[in-house]
C-alpha cells in the first residue's frame, strides 16, 4: 500500500508541475489582417497590414522578404520622416499596424511592377513566431482602407 500511495505521489506531483509549465508558458498569437500593397509606380512599392497579437506574450517582428525584391526593409515615420528600423514590437494582447504613412514594409528595386489584382508573397519574420507568410493584395495605386 506505502508503494501504491507514493506512486500516486509522484504522479500527483508530475502532473501538476506539467500543468503549472504549461500555463505559466506565454506564447504570441499572431494573426495578419488588412495585408495591401498598392500598384507601384516606380521601382519601389510600400506594403501595408496590421498584426494582432491575442497571445499572453509580446514578440518582434525583426524582417521581412519577397520574391518581389532582394531589398525589403521595414521603416517607421516620426515627424513625417521615414527611417529603417531593424523590428517592431508587437505587445501581448496589442497589435502592430503597418499603415499609410505610418510605419511600413518598403520593396526597393522591384524585379517587376505587380497589377491590380494579382498577389505579392511576403514572408514576416518573427522573433518568437518564426515564419509566417502572407499574400498582399495588390490595390489601386491610391487605396487607402478606412480604419475599423
């Protein structure tokens, strides 16, 4: 009986530090909605979306690529000046939004001008969600979505 009860013991406990590692674990949850980029004109284009986080847990959005060029940076605008910045947090709970001139994904030498109606692939690179890739709708040269 003494064997029988310390097993449960110890299995008692095991399981109950699993669960206690499991909830104590925070993870982003990330989600990308809005994705746009709006038919260049030039040999450079800009790229728009918002990134929600309903995860206990902020991470950063350290790069992006695209087949649509070799040279893919992300940018803020503070005082109508844009500068590239190596990663954008995005807060637990929060979102980051990547919008009109606000903060964006900038395609310089572009290996082709896409239309109205195709798709341009882009891989976000997060810093605790690794890959996720997403499909931006090319719009209008002029789109720019109301926010909700």
């Amino acid at each position: 009986m003494n064997r029988r009860a310390a097993l449960a013991g110890v299995l008692a406990l095991t399981t109950g530090l699993t669960l206690a590692g499991c909830s104590s674990d925070s993870a982003p949850d990330l989600k990308v909605v809005g994705a746009y980029l709006p038919q260049p004109v030039s040999d450079m284009a800009a790229g728009f979306l918002v990134v929600r986080n309903n995860g206990d847990a902020g991470d950063r959005l350290t790069s992006v690529t695209s087949p649509l060029s070799d040279d893919v940076t992300i940018h803020e605008t503070k005082n109508q000046k844009m500068r590239e910045v190596s990663s954008f947090e995005v807060p637990a709970g929060g979102e980051l939004d990547l919008e009109r001139g606000g903060n964006h994904i900038m395609f310089m030498k572009l290996k082709q001008k896409p239309k109205q109606g195709e798709k341009v692939s882009v891989e976000l690179h997060f810093e605790k969600a690794g890959l996720i890739t997403v499909d931006l709708p090319v719009k209008e040269t002029t789109h720019n979505p109301k926010k909700q």
